[in-house]
C-alpha cells in the first residue's frame, strides 16, 4: 500500500476558485477538461472526519486525475467542526449549497448541468450519500471508504470519537442528528449508489461499506458495492494507486 503522504503533497493548480457563499470556508476548485464541449461533472466532498484540520486540498490530486480524463472536477471546501457554524448541520448545509451552486454555474464553463456525480471521501463519503438522502435531484452518488454508518462509527469510537464532535453528541444524547445524517437510515431511490472500499483499509473497515450494502440492496434500492484487493484508506484518492482505475471505471458509467 501506499503511505498517506498524499495528506501533505501539493495538489496541481485548479483552472479557477469560485465562492459559492459569504463564508470563507465556502468555495470550491474547479478543473476544467481541454477539449471543448459539454463536460460531466464529478463533484467531490473531501474527508477529514468532519474537522478542519483537513481542507480540500489532499483531495485535488484525484480531481486533477479524473479532469485529465475528460471528466470537470469541483472540488468544495465546507464549515468543518472547529470553525464557526462548522459541524452539524451547517457542514451538511455547505455540501447541499455547493451542489445547488454547481448546477447553475454560467454556461460558458461548458459543464453539464444533467451529468453531475456527486462523490465523497471517507467522512465525505457520509456527506456524499447524505446529499443523496435529502435531495431528489442527485442522480449517482459514490462513497469511496465512507465512514457510511454513523452508529458503528460511535461504537467504535473512530478517529476519538469524531463523529460526537460532528453530530454534537451520542446517539442518545442527539437521536435526531444520526437519524438526520446517516446515510445507512436514509433512503435514497431515486441515484445510483457505488459503494468502493478498500479490503485493507486500517482506519475505516470496510465492513462499514459492506453492511451498507448489504442493507440498501434488502431494501430495493440502486446500490453496488467493489471491494478493492489490497488497497487502503487514502489508495481511494491517490492517483498513483491501482485503485484509481477503478475510481474512474466506475465515474464513466454513471455518465
């Protein structure tokens, strides 16, 4: 496996940084494909166990990668626990905003507005389906090592209990905050789901994704689940890593 110095490397440049609100944490990259036309469009929701000491920019090496393949990557920055109005809900607000603001970009960036993928990295991954969860108009969403079921991620207290820090509280303690942002408890009928996990990840099991699976499918939703040999947590956003061919097999049926 390959280290996570991918956490520290920096990103190649995005084509342009747009706001897409007053906050300063509210923008995202984009990365424009060269060829001209209407381009898909994968959305990415970068992870960090919801906190701010992780920004997007880890994230921009797989954008850069998927962009050079034809696909325009927005890459979102959001409130995380430990900056004003960070945590639950204001971060779950930021994703659906940068979505919503992505849709009505002007034309003249030649994206299309009915090819959009949303996908999310391991906390992202959780924010990701979430998205898929509230708003009916998502139409592929994909969880890469998601942190997908957020009462598991409690029990086994992940990352010191990050997911207390994000939803503010234990299950019992905030019993409408899981129900609101697991993704395991939401339904999601209308959008394909792909579910890719690492089968050595050492920081989120990928027994995470498999219940996730294994639950959505009893329930007749649109679900797929790959399990990638070999590959760890941060193999998922590394372009360097053979799970990056999977990634984007993945992003090109969904178009």
């Amino acid at each position: 496996m390959l280290s996570d110095d991918i956490l520290t490397l920096p990103p190649p440049p995005a084509d342009a940084r747009i706001a897409y609100g007053n906050d300063p944490h509210q923008f995202g990259d984009l990365r424009l494909p060269k060829s001209k036309g209407s381009h898909p469009v994968v959305m990415n929701v970068h992870g960090g166990y919801w906190r701010n000491k992780y920004d997007l920019a880890h994230a921009g090496h797989l954008c850069a990668a998927l962009t050079a393949k034809g696909m325009a990557t927005w890459n979102i920055e959001y409130r995380r626990v430990g900056d004003e109005g960070g945590g639950w809900p204001g971060t779950f607000a930021d994703i659906r905003n940068g979505y919503r603001f992505i849709l009505q970009l002007p034309k003249h960036y030649g994206l299309d507005p009915e090819r959009v993928v949303v996908m999310g990295h391991s906390a992202g991954g959780q924010l990701a389906l979430c998205l898929a969860g509230h708003d009916p108009s998502v139409r592929a969403v994909v969880s890469l090592a998601g942190v997908i079921d957020l009462e598991r991620a409690f029990e086994l207290h992940l990352s010191n209990n990050a997911v207390v820090e994000f939803l503010g509280g234990s299950p019992d303690e905030v019993p409408e905050h899981y129900a609101e942002a697991d993704p395991v408890r939401l339904t999601i009928s209308q959008a394909k789901q792909w579910i890719i996990h690492g089968e050595a990840d050492d920081l989120v099991p990928v027994g995470f994704s498999r219940t996730y699976y294994e639950k959505k499918k009893k329930q007749g939703e649109n679900v797929h689940l790959l399990e990638v040999e070999k590959a760890g947590h941060f193999e998922m956003i590394d372009p360097r890593s053979a799970a990056r061919s999977k990634v984007e097999e993945v992003l090109l049926k969904l178009f």
